[in-house]
C-alpha cells in the first residue's frame, strides 16, 4: 500500500484563487467515486487536466474512508487507471487502465495488499467493468477500434495493435461489445447481442442486465438507443422501452425489477439531462412520476422505491431525493456544481442515502471530494488535489513510464 498522503481539511471559507492559467493547468479532479460493499470506505480516481508525456491525460486511484480526510494513493504511474469498482466481498477492486497501450484501456483487478492483475486482453478498448455477484467473473464494455471516442477528445477508440496506414473501417463493422471474463481462467466470451452496440449496462450476469442498445453500430445509433433486457446466455436483448428523445444514465433497483434511465435531448454523449423514467422489466411499462423534473443528470437508487438526483438549476445545480409514488424532497440547491464531469450533475450514496458525496467545485474552487450533510444542508469539502500538496502530480510521475503494475511507493 502506498503511504498516506498528507491531504488536508477544506474550511468552509477557502481562499478564493483566481483561475489563471497556470493554475487551471494544475487541477487535477476527484471522480468515479465508488463506496465498497459495506459502505466503509471510497475508492476513486484523480484526473489530470493535461499529459506531461504523450496525449492521455493520466489518472491515478485513490482509498479514503468514510469518515476520514487523509485518502491513500494505491496507483500511481504515467497512464491512465480509473473506473474503480469494488467486489462483493470488498477484497479487491476491478478498473480499467492503458499501461500497456496509450488510448487502449483494459480490465485489471488488484487485492488491496498486492499488485494489480490484467484481467484479459482485449482487441477493443474498455469503457465500462462490473463484477459479477460470485465475485468470479467481469462484465465488460469495450469499444471496436475505429468508434467514436466518448471522452471528449474526438479521437477515434484504438486497438491494441498500432493502427494500419491507412486505415480502413467498414460501415456496421466497429460497435460496441459486452464480453464476460472468467477470473480463474482468462477466457473471454462476448455475452451482448450480435450486430448490436451496447452503450451502457448495469446489472449481474447471474442475474438480471439492463443495458441500453441501438441496432445502428454507429455513433448515431446512441441517438436512437433503447432500454433493453439482455440474455446473456442466448446473447438476446428484449426492448422494454423506446424513447421519445434519447437517454443515458441507466440503473438497476436493487431488487432487480426496474431501471432508471434520464431521457432527454442533447447534441453529445455525456451532456444529456432530461426527465427520469423509471421501467418496470417485468411488464415494460415505463413512468415519469415527477413530471416537472426535466433537467436530471444521473440518478441512483437509494431502495427499491426511491432515488437520488441531481440535477441542474439555471447555472448551479441542486440533488434530493425522489420515491416512484411520486414524491420529491430537494435538499440542496445552488451556485456550485456537483458532479466529476462539469456537464452531467451526479451524486454518489451509500447506507440507504444517509451518506451523500460529491465532486464540488465553483468559480474560484477547484473541484474537490465533498459530503453532505443531510442535517445542515450544505456541503463540506475535504481534500485538496489541486492545492500545494506534498505530493504533486510532477513528484508522483518523475522519471517516465513505469514498468507495468508499478504503483508509488514514496513522493
């Protein structure tokens, strides 16, 4: 385990900083928070706002616990590792890096007293890992080479292998696929629909996989997707609901028979925001129950009968909590904007949203790690990634690439 690094409290009052260039290039943002199994403690990743070496802005994981301010950096290196998700039993987590390839992420888990594992090699790039309830196998969303990126740098997704010159991609050839991954053999088996692209998922493979899918492989195809329940077995996908406008942001009850999805309209992926639709599997027949809540970015369920928005208000944000009887109780509004992504409003909760956390940020606030208090209503920030810390992104990558699997041990 890497040592501690000397994070320090926020006070309610920080010191305003204007956002001049070189500080701007400093930032570096929380995001991709995800509380373990028991609630106990946090796992997420911190991005830099630019690359020191190639084009791929680098990103490194980080634990906290729930009731710490000191987080613990537990990979650090040149590439990029994010979207941390914990197993079932809470022993180890699974995220997605590019050390080997620069642009080409791939699932690896690590124990949280060891070093990290590839998972499998994959030709596409990977987008999206959750576990399984066994905790035996991953579920898996990587992009063809040739899609479209959805990371906002317009690039096209890339393979594991350098690129052909010139390179040639037929139309309805590159989507995006779903694989399953045993953990004990390796062995990879691609699990979504075939000739379809699987933009998102959420669910077990042992159990119940909403996803949203579009027949169209292309980029325009996520204009059009649909909510989708998937066999994994028979790689089918049943539609359950098709839109109006377009959606993201899909969810599964904990109960495992309804999905939450925002539609909305939007010119890009990761901008839309829009009404939440809840649809029930079992009968297909999809609800707005909060007619007037039209500028939701993410939800999560907080039971099988509630969950918990945020969404955006004018040029600040606000989040509370809604129930599917049609109830809704705002327990935060605001100038700040709350949400790892300054586009998509999100809040992240644990223990039946008791416990409410955030990446906050504002003019003159850099974005940082905060909690809720549901008492107060208001926010409290506590770390400082993109302060003067003792440990600087400069200090924790110096000297290059490391081998794979490296992780700072000293800064």
């Amino acid at each position: 385990m890497a040592e501690q690094l000397r994070w320090h409290a926020v006070s309610a009052t920080p010191e305003l900083h204007g956002p001049i260039d070189e500080r701007l290039l400093d930032v570096r943002t929380a995001a991709e928070l995800a509380f373990s199994p028991d609630g106990s403690r946090v796992a997420f990743a911190v991005h830099a706002t630019v690359a020191d070496i190639g084009s791929h802005p680098p990103s490194d994981l980080f634990l906290v616990g729930r009731d710490s301010h000191e987080p613990v950096q537990i990979m650090s290196g040149a590439w990029i590792d994010r979207s941390p998700a914990w197993s079932p039993d809470g022993a180890q987590l699974a995220f997605l890096s590019d050390r080997i390839t620069p642009g080409h992420h791939l699932p690896y888990t690590i124990a949280l007293d060891a070093e990290p594992v590839l998972a499998a090699t994959l030709h596409g790039s990977a987008e999206a890992v959750s576990w399984s309830l066994s905790g035996d196998r991953l579920l898996v969303l990587a992009a063809d080479p040739g899609c479209y990126g959805l990371d906002w740098s317009a690039r096209a997704v890339r393979g594991a292998d350098p690129a052909p010159d010139p390179s040639v991609i037929r139309l309805g050839e590159a989507r995006r696929r779903l694989f399953e991954i045993d953990l004990a053999s390796g062995d990879v088996a691609e699990v979504g629909p075939p000739g379809m692209s699987v933009w998102e998922f959420d669910g077990d493979p042992d159990g119940v996989v909403v996803a949203l899918v579009s027949e169209d492989p292309s980029t325009a195809g996520w204009y059009r997707s649909v909510v989708a329940r998937l066999d994994l077995a028979e790689r089918t996908a049943h539609t359950l609901y098709r839109p109006t406008w377009s959606l993201e942001g899909v969810a599964l009850s904990p109960d495992g028979r309804r999905a939450a999805v925002v539609e909305g309209y939007s010119s890009d992926p990761g901008l839309l925001s829009g009404s939440v639709m809840v649809v029930d599997l079992a009968t297909g027949t999809t609800t707005d129950s909060w007619p007037g809540l039209q500028t939701v970015g993410l939800v999560e369920w907080v039971d099988d009968h509630s969950l918990w928005y945020a969404r955006c208000d004018g040029t600040g944000t606000a989040c509370g909590r809604i129930s599917l009887d049609g109830s809704m109780e705002e327990r935060w509004r605001g100038d700040a904007f709350i949400g790892d992504e300054a586009t998509k409003p999100k809040c992240t909760i644990a223990d039946g949203g008791s416990v409410v956390w955030t990446t906050h940020q504002a003019h003159g606030l850099p974005p940082e790690l905060a909690r809720f208090d549901l008492d107060k209503g208001e926010w409290t920030r506590f770390t400082s990634t993109s302060s003067s810390t003792p440990c600087s992104p400069t200090c924790a990558r110096s000297g290059g690439p490391r081998p794979t699997g490296s992780r700072s041990r000293a800064c």
